[in-house]
C-alpha cells in the first residue's frame, strides 16, 4: 500500500480545510495506507488538547487526531510554529512527534501522494 502524507497549516474551525484532511485520512487508513501529518503554522492549534467542543456540540479536533493516532498515523507538528505561538509539548499529546523542516523533507521523500492544507486563498 502507499503512503499519504497530509500537510495541515489550517487553525481549527475556521474553515472546512482540517475536517477535510481528517476525512481523507480516516480513509486512506480504512483502506491500509500509511498516513503522516506535518502540522505546521495555524494547524498546530489544531493539536491543543485543552480544546472543548461543547459549544458546538461536536468531538473536539484534537480528539480526531488521537483517534488516527491510535489507527496507525504518525503526527509530527513543527517545533518552530509551535515556539512562536507560545504553544509547549506538554500542551499536545504525547504521541505527537515534534518536528523539524528536516522531518518535512523526510517525509516528503518516503510519501507517493503529497496534499497540503493551507489555509483559503
């Protein structure tokens, strides 16, 4: 089977971008694909495990993504974007991989299908 690699720069709930992604993934999973995220810039709000979906009456994001995680996906979230929004591992799940653009190209390079989020035009 292949390999997806989904890049995520979307903040949570401003758009459908990230729904989107989470979807595609849950897909490629169910079909035996290997799945990895690079979240980067906004996206990483994405990971913040305080999040509450009350409100809206819907599963917080962060929750989605620990699902994957649990699936079989591999999460890495960029150390630097996560240092200029003041955003501290202890604040991610654990299982999350902290990154670097290193770890992008790497990816990059063992992916056969590359989709990127980032953010509306």
């Amino acid at each position: 089977m292949g390999k997806l690699l989904i890049i995520v720069c979307e903040a949570p709930f401003q758009s459908e971008q990230v729904n989107y992604a989470l979807k595609i993934a849950e897909r490629a999973l169910e079909k035996g694909h290997g799945v990895s995220f690079f979240i980067t810039m906004d996206g990483i709000y994405n990971l913040i495990t305080t999040q509450k979906g009350k409100a809206l009456q819907i599963k917080p994001i962060v929750e989605r993504f620990k699902e994957l995680m649990v699936k079989g996906a591999r999460i890495i979230c960029c150390k630097l974007c996560m240092e200029l929004r003041g955003v501290e591992k202890s604040m991610i799940p654990e299982e999350v991989t902290v990154g670097e653009l290193s770890d992008l190209r790497n990816e990059i390079q063992e992916a056969d299908c590359v989709l990127s989020f980032t953010g509306r035009k």
